[in-house]
C-alpha cells in the first residue's frame, strides 16, 4: 500500500550502508545513546549523492544483493534494530506526565487536560503563546540557547577523541575511508552533542510515563525512540500524515496507532507485531473537521466562478521535473467546458505553472487557504498521492488519480508509495492528457459516473481509516492501558 514489500535497488544502496553506519559505528556512545542512531538522518541525507550515482551501477548492485541478507523491507528494520545497544538506566517516573509532539496540540487539550502535558516542537508557534496551565512547552531552538556549553564541550572532547580512534583501527570500508565522509562525520558527532544533551536532560526534567509521536524519523523522533530505549519508557508512533519507508525504517516505538486496516498490513509487512498495533483512526481529521469553518460566501463568489462551472481541485506536490507535464494535461482541457479548475499549491511546491496561469478557468489558490472549506465546495478532486485525496473521501468527494512517469527522486519518488491511490482503486487511474480530460467530461456530464467513483473512493476509505469520530476516546483509552500497564 505505502510502498512495495521487496527491497528494491534504491533500498538495497541505502540501507546496507545505513547497515554498515550502525556496525561501524554504534560503539560510540554520547550519553549512553549510540551516535550512529543518533545520525541516522543526517546520514541518510549526507550519503544522497553516492546513492544516486552508485544505483544506476548494475555490477554494484549485483556484489550487493550477492553479499546482503535482507530481501524485504521487514528484514531491513530487523537488522538494523539489532544493532542497538543500549544500556538501561532506571528513573522514577511521573505518572501524570507525558511528552508529546506539539502536533497534538488539539488532541491533548481535548483529551489529556488531568495529566502534565509537555510538548515539543522545532519552532514556537501560536498554540504556545496560549497552553493551558498544566502544559509546557519545549522549543528546539529555544532550547540549544540554554545548554551549559562547558558540560558539552567536555563531551565533545572526549567523543573527538573516541571518533579519531575508530577511524585509526577501523578496517577499511569503500565509503568510510575516504576523508571527505570522516570529516563530515566528525562535524556532524559535535553538532549532535548539544541536542542529545538537550533531550535527555527533558527526559530527566518531566520523567514522562509515555512519550508520543507522530514520526520516528527526524530532529526529535530519532534520539527520543532512542531515549525511550534508555530510561523504558513506553514509545507511541501515533502517525498524523501518510507514512512510508523513509518515516518509519528503522521503527523502535512500543506501539503504534494505526488508522485502519490497510496501515495495520502495512506495518505488519515491515514486521512489526501484532500485539503493537492498535486501529485508532487519526485524531488529525477529527480535529481539523471539527475546527473547519464554511465560508458564508461560496466560493464561486468569492473566486468569481460562474455558477454553471463543475469545480475540479487538483492539489499538487513537491514533484520537481513532473508538475511541469501535470500542467500540460490539465492545459489541454477544453476552454469551452463548464469547467473551473482549482489549483491549489503544497507549500513545498516552488513550481510556477506559467500556462495555467493565463487560462480564465484556471485559478491558482494560496497554499493557507483553509483546507477543509475548499474540499467541502469543490465537485471534484484531482490529486497524486497526496494526504488531501482522504480528506476529500471524508467529504464525500470523487477522485482523479494522476498517474504520470515521475523520475526518480532519492527523497519523493523511489518506489511505489506515489501509487498507493491508483493500486487501491481509490478513484480513477489517469496516466495521459487525453484520459483527463476524458474523465473531466465525464464528471461534467455523467452523475452515474460520479456515484462510482464515490463509491470507490468510499471502499478506500473503509479500508484505510477506522473512524474519525471515535479517534480521539479510542487513543486516548489505549494511551490510559499503557499508562497503566507501566506504572
């Protein structure tokens, strides 16, 4: 569903050298945490280059799937787990804390008001101006200004000295010999003093029963699965946004909230057991639901539609070499249709689309304008594989599924995770100009032809999402189990 089960070339480069990383390196401890863990994403951002280079080499890859064991992307998250080594250190904990990703800012007021909430983020925003009493908060870049640098300096010292000896001894290795990587490592080991410190000095500091977050992968889910590891402390991955590969490899969380069925097989493929997944649905879309409100003013007022026109959405993504082809197939929509077509921008897109832009039934729309009232008015949804194709199901809205040749990208495109849509028949399958605007004539004309794919999209979402409106009590009754069960 989220990505195909066998390890494909891109996959195979790329995680036996993560492999090799951890071998290498999980020796090296920071504050009882091996740093090879700890740079797993800084790592796999640094090795980019190599990978895209190396993946188009038939014989490297014929050595490697010669020398490698793991087959599947299970095996994969096994092996690297079992590189762990990490000695635990007992603390007293507070049964009523808890720390989680500011991400859940709505879910924990809801829900969580009898306990002492601590959340965390990258960046101070405005929920934060605004917690209530009981609540704190724990701001990355906030958080670096307040470290004891003389405690930290210490430890740099003595890991330089650690990282300068494993490079004297350590056999030779067709990556990390090579000075380039051995400089960039050790940069690397002494920037992530102070951020280690800094999270295990907040674990020490609120001593949470339960720690909860939305992705293991990045600035705080890395080192605090790893944490968890060190001071036991239960780890949820209650997800809030789709999921692949990249987010979960290597997972080391106690539980996971799934949204539904599909997630859970998912999960269950990357060998995760079933005693650790729990269906709960998404408290995201209870929430953003809840919140939404409908403008009074329709959009066609306020985006000057004639009141005949079928409105079709297409919400794009970050596709670089891809939405300029994308462009061209909603171009080649008949001007003459009853049609407006609504573009709107992920943030992360920076493509311009300069043919659409001169269409009279093309509209490009701001990227904050507010989600759930766009998908509430539009008759249509045009999408890739986008998180917005399920919020648009949960409007009850019908789904174009575009299909193009997207190149390879080493972080947005190298297996099947854009085509979870098409596979799950969640709408309908586009993959030329002229199937488009085929379709887009059909929703114009054929309301028989709008009931099915309803319907498909409704079966998709049977299959995917539990529940919204029983997500928050169904979490918040598990994350309460747990509580209990480790206290």
């Amino acid at each position: 569903m989220y990505g195909e089960v066998e390890v494909n070339d891109y996959h195979l480069l790329k995680y036996s050298l993560l492999y090799d990383f951890f071998l290498y390196f999980s020796p090296l401890n920071i504050y009882g945490l091996p740093i090879a863990q700890c740079l797993t994403e800084q790592f796999l951002s640094h090795i980019q280059p190599f990978i895209d280079q190396t993946r188009l080499n038939q014989n490297f890859i014929r050595m490697f799937r010669k020398h490698q064991k793991f087959q599947t992307m299970g095996e994969i998250n096994e092996k690297l787990i079992a590189l762990d080594n990490i000695s635990s250190v007992t603390i007293q904990k507070n049964k009523k804390s808890i720390l989680l990703s500011d991400e859940y800012y709505d879910f924990a007021v809801d829900q969580l008001k009898e306990y002492k909430i601590t959340m965390y983020g990258v960046i101070r925003n405005v929920h934060h101006n605004s917690l209530p009493k009981q609540f704190e908060s724990f701001i990355y870049r906030d958080e670096l200004l307040k470290t004891n640098d003389q405690l930290v300096n210490q430890q740099k010292i003595v890991l330089k000295s650690q990282v300068e000896q494993k490079f004297k001894v350590s056999p030779t290795h067709y990556f990390f010999s090579n000075t380039k990587f051995q400089q960039w490592f050790t940069r690397a080991c002494m920037y992530s003093v102070k951020w280690i410190y800094r999270l295990d000095q907040l674990i020490i500091k609120t001593r949470p029963i339960v720690i909860i977050t939305p992705v293991e992968a990045g600035i705080y889910g890395r080192v605090l699965s790893l944490l968890s590891k060190k001071y036991n402390i239960p780890l949820i991955n209650m997800p809030l946004l789709l999921v692949g590969d990249r987010s979960i490899i290597p997972s080391r969380a106690d539980y996971y909230f799934v949204w539904g069925r599909i997630q859970k097989n998912w999960l269950l493929s990357r060998k995760i057991t079933h005693n650790k997944i729990t269906e709960t649905g998404n408290v995201k879309y209870f929430y953003e639901m809840k919140n939404s409100t409908v403008s009074e003013d329709s959009i066609y007022k306020k985006l000057n539609i004639p009141n005949d026109h079928c409105i079709i959405a297409f919400t794009t993504q970050p596709f670089p070499n891809t939405n300029n082809k994308l462009e061209k197939w909603i171009e080649a929509i008949p001007n003459n249709l009853p049609v407006t077509i609504l573009v709107k921008k992920h943030r992360n897109d920076q493509y311009e689309y300069p043919l659409l832009t001169k269409r009279e039934n093309v509209k490009i729309i701001a990227n904050n304008y507010p989600l759930y009232d766009f998908l509430s008015q539009i008759d249509c949804l045009i999408t890739i594989s986008s998180n917005t194709a399920i919020e648009a199901i949960l409007f009850n809205k019908p789904l174009l599924i575009l299909q193009p040749n997207i190149p390879y990208h080493y972080q947005l495109n190298h297996n099947q995770i854009n085509a979870h849509l098409a596979n799950a028949q969640a709408g309908e399958t586009i993959k030329t100009a002229t199937e488009l605007v085929r379709a887009v004539q059909k929703v114009i004309a054929d309301p028989n032809y709008l009931d099915g794919l309803k319907k498909k999209g409704n079966q998709f979402l049977s299959e995917t999402l539990i529940t919204v409106d029983q997500a928050p009590m169904l979490a918040k009754k598990k994350i309460e189990e747990i509580i209990l069960k480790h206290s």
